[in-house]
C-alpha cells in the first residue's frame, strides 16, 4: 500500500492526555494513538469514527 493510500493521522500536535486517558488535541486514547502506526486502513477508520463521537460530545 503507497503512502497517499494510507488513512492520515488526526494529530493537530496539541499532545495531552487528560483524566479519561483521551488525547485534548486529536481526541484519540492513549491507546490508539500508540497503537496507530500499526493499524489497518479499517481500524484507523474505526478510531475516526470513535474520535468524531468524542469530539461531539467535547463541543456541545
């Protein structure tokens, strides 16, 4: 698989883990932001999805 194939990081380089273990910047756990550089195109799907439904959460 190229490079331009792969799902892209949501990092905005604002890395701080708050008490939920949950990135302030990006939204990702610390788990999945350890976890990405080995993930398939459908688990990275999968973590965008959970960071959309946190972030939503965050904003409202």
């Amino acid at each position: 698989m190229k490079v331009a194939d792969k799902v892209r990081s949501p990092c905005v380089s604002i890395c701080a883990l708050d008490d939920n273990d949950i990135c302030v910047g990006c939204y990702r756990s610390g788990d999945e932001i350890t976890r990405w550089s080995q993930m398939s195109n459908e688990e990275r799907r999968e973590v965008l999805r959970n960071v959309a439904e946190r972030e939503s959460r965050v904003l409202i």
